[in-house]
C-alpha cells in the first residue's frame, strides 16, 4: 500500500485517541512519531502492549514547549493533535478505562464544581485544564509548525488535523470544554488562512466509544445511537424530543450554543467508534482528498466509505 503521506507527528500519541491514530496510519505505511508529556508507549487498559506499537517512535516532550519537540517538526509531512480533557480533573480517564462507574461520576461531579486555576500544574509538572490542554498546546504546536522549514517532501499542502468535539456534553460538562475546542480551531485557521503550503483540518467526533477499551460508554453509545436513528427516521412533523429543546432554547435562550442544543446535539447526532475517528483521520491527512476546515461525524463516515459499508453494531463493532 503506498502511504498517503510519509511521517506524521501524533501530538498524544499514547491517549485513547491518538493511540488508535497511530495504529491506523502504521496500516497505511506512514512513519509516526509520537510525543507525550511522559514519552511511555502506549499500553492497553489491561497493560498490554500491541504489537504495532514498536513501530511508533516514542518521545517525550510538553506541547507548551516548542523547543522539546521542534527539532522533529522538519521531518514530517503532517501533525495530528489529539490532546484534550472532558473534565479539568483528568482521572476521569482512568475511571473510565478500568471501567469505575463510582469513580467516574465522582470525577463528573467535581467537574461540575470550578477547579479554580485551570492552569494549575498536575503531579508530574505538565500544566492541566481546558485552556492548556484543549486550546493552548494546539496552537503552540501549531505555531511551530507553521514556523518550521520542512526537510522531506510534500505532496500538497501540509495539514495540520487538530481533534475538536461535538457540543453534546453541556450541561454536564463545563462549557470551557467546548468553547476552548471552538476557540483553538478558530485560532489555527486564522493562523493557516493565508499560508498556501499548510491547510487545517478540525475532526469533531461525538462520544467516542470504545467497547474493550471503554467498556464504560458502550451503553450510552447504544441509547445515542438508537435516539439518533429515531430522530433521524422520524416525520418532519412529528414534535420529536430534539425539536422541542432546539423550540425551547430559541424561546427562551436566543444566544446560539445554549445547553438545550447541547442536549439536542447528543440525542440527534450518532457515537464513532475510536477507530472510525482514526481511520477517517487518515483519510484526511490524504492529500488527494483535499481535505480542509471541519469534519463532523456525517462527513467522517463519508470520508470512511460508510455507505458501501454494512452498519455494524454500536455494541459490537470492530475492536
């Protein structure tokens, strides 16, 4: 298989996400570099180590630190960034990975209450919270790239893949969440708006679900999953439970991005499987495809060849 691009740099290439990033770009014959702020190989939740993850050059370095991973932006074709926290209190990671339903809506519940400094420093020193995590270390990389002469050849622009999120987590989850994805994507094209030799891509998954890894949201996924092809299957003139919340929250929430349309997001738009994010990441870190600005979960399935594809369960889909 000829690689669509020939080395990527995974900017938390070890998390859920990332991880499953590196994985599938491997499958497509492109090198991958990976940095992290503890630099550790990617394990699966039960301490496992797949057998793709010798290929990944695993390296340490902090986002917010241009000059600890600089030196590698020369040497490849694209970046893909997939740091990012749902909750200012990042444990809830590990909650949901060991399968902790008590732990996590612990950590949910902390989440509801304001951390205070979110860019309070975490126990190995790497500064935490949304602004750091979600917005700040984006555009730090980003900057560095864009500033970084590359050493290898290019097919086309560069792109540079930042993963945003749905707005379906309000009101139980900060709005901070959403508005500094929204605020780094804006930024980063912003930043790429006039430099023909780089272009943007802002991947927007919904729940993101996993049913080994995250065993956890297999159910919720199921329920997102049924209520969304309800929704979408239902007449246009049937008083659907999305329609009345979009109704109430212009009525009475005229500001665009209320709660209410959070909630109507989630029951209307499908959850992905971490490796459909990751294949439909490839996909547009392929030059040929041209791809640029957002991607949602309509497009990512587009992107994946969805319709030629049988619809696999939300419960038993590939692992």
């Amino acid at each position: 298989m000829q690689p669509v691009l020939q080395s990527i740099l995974v900017v938390g290439g070890n998390g859920f996400i990332g991880s499953a990033v590196c994985k599938a770009a491997l499958a497509r014959g492109i090198k991958v570099t990976s940095i992290s702020s503890s630099g550790r190989p990617y394990r699966t939740p039960k301490g496992h180590t797949p057998a793709w993850v010798s290929e990944v050059k695993w390296q340490k370095a902090n986002a917010l630190q241009p000059e600890t991973y600089a030196d590698i932006l020369p040497g490849v074709n694209g970046v893909v960034h997939t740091l990012g926290t749902l909750l200012e209190n990042g444990q809830y990671k590990k909650a949901m990975a060991d399968g902790d339903i008590g732990a996590l809506i612990s950590n949910f519940l902390s989440g509801l209450v304001d951390s205070g400094n979110p860019l309070e420093k975490g126990g190995d020193g790497t500064q935490e919270g949304y602004e750091a995590l979600n917005r700040d270390s984006a555009l730090r990389v980003c900057e560095t790239f864009l500033s970084t002469p590359p050493s290898v050849q290019s097919v086309g622009p560069r792109p540079f893949v930042y993963v945003s999120a749905e707005d379906i987590f309000r009101p139980f989850i900060s709005a901070k969440y959403i508005d500094t994805k929204r605020e780094a994507e804006q930024h980063i094209e912003n930043m790429i708006f006039d430099k023909l030799d780089y272009r943007g891509v802002y991947i927007r998954p919904s729940l993101v679900y996993h049913p080994h890894h995250r065993p956890i949201t297999s159910p919720v996924a199921a329920l997102l999953d049924l209520s969304a092809s309800l929704h979408s299957n239902a007449p246009s003139n049937i008083p659907t439970p999305s329609r009345i919340l979009r109704s109430l929250s212009s009525a009475f929430s005229p500001a665009e991005g209320s709660s209410l349309d959070s909630i109507a997001n989630a029951l209307t738009i499908p959850p992905i499987h971490v490796e459909h994010v990751a294949e439909a990441i490839c996909a547009a870190l392929d030059p040929a495809r041209e791809v640029r600005g957002v991607v949602d979960v309509r497009r990512m399935r587009e992107l994946i060849g969805w319709s030629e594809r049988s619809r696999p369960s939300t419960t038993h889909a590939q692992s």
